[in-house]
C-alpha cells in the first residue's frame, strides 16, 4: 500500500485559516455586558436618538405650514416614534437596535457628506464636517458594542439538554 501523502494547505487555505484563527480570538476577547451595564457609546446612542426624536417632535408641532417645507405631522410623528423605539432598544440593549441606529447613521453620514459637497459657506462646510466626524466616530464606537451584546447573548443561551434535544 502506498503511503498516504499529507495535504500540504494551499496558500488561499492557510489564509481563510489564519482569519478563521483570528476571528475566534476576537470573539473570544468580547466579555458578555454586566446585566445593568451600559457602554458609554451606547449611551450616547440613546441620547442622541432620544434628543433627535424630541427635535423632530418639537418641529413638527412647531411648524404651521409643514407641508410647504415638504413635510407632514404624520411623518414627524412616525419619525419621532421610530427613534424612541430605537433609543429604548439601545436602552434594552438590543441588538436589533443598535444595528438599527447604525444604519440610521450611516445614512446620515452619507447625505451630510453629499450635502459638504455643495455646501457654499465655511459655516456649513465645518456643519457637514462635524457631523460626519460625530457621525462616522460614533457608528465606529458602536460596532464593539454590538459584539458585547452578542457575547451577552451567547452566554445567556444554555447549552442544549437531552430533554431539549429529544423534543427537536
């Protein structure tokens, strides 16, 4: 019988094996939150959310022609009650709400980087830079946060019983 060779790993292998060994390690760093604690980022995105929501509700009731500066109070109310659920989701630490929040502020970061692109004065210019830089740090600042909400979750999963399994 021929000796059996050894598989030597290809170069594209032993890559996706070194990111699979590194992933492993990352994850393996992310400590599952305290039940009551709150990273500061995340507070952060519950203010910001919470003070946006009240902007957005303050504006809608304030304006006496809504319509005429392309807007409606059913849509500043729907917008409002959107980001409370999202401020209280963060609040909750739910994943689905900081991913939420984060794709809210992708979306931000994107216009306000379209809107620096005409913007006519320095005023406005150093407006859309600011919020890009707040913007872009905070969504930055978030993704850590996910990870720790889902090492929460993991932990917080027992392990399968055989009772559980004999019901599958």
């Amino acid at each position: 019988m021929p000796a059996a060779r050894e598989h030597k790993p290809s170069a594209s292998e032993q890559r996706l094996l070194k990111r699979q060994q590194r992933e492993l390690t990352a994850r393996a760093a992310l400590r599952p939150l305290d039940p009551n604690e709150r990273p500061r980022a995340l507070l952060a995105g519950v203010g910001v959310a919470s003070l946006l929501a009240l902007a957005v509700l303050i504006g809608s009731l304030t304006i006496h022609d809504l319509s005429r500066h392309g807007g409606s109070l059913p849509a500043g109310l729907f917008i409002t009650a959107v980001l409370l659920a999202l401020a209280r989701g963060m609040w909750q630490r739910r994943y689905w709400a900081v991913l939420s929040f984060q794709a809210l502020l992708a979306f931000q970061v994107i216009v306000t980087s379209l809107a620096l692109v005409v913007a006519e004065t320095v005023l406005a210019a150093t407006i859309c830079l600011v919020s890009i830089g707040l913007g872009g740090w905070l969504f930055w600042k978030l993704v850590r946060v996910m990870g720790h909400i889902q090492a929460t979750e993991h932990a917080g999963r027992a392990a399968p019983t055989e009772t559980d399994e004999a019901l599958r």
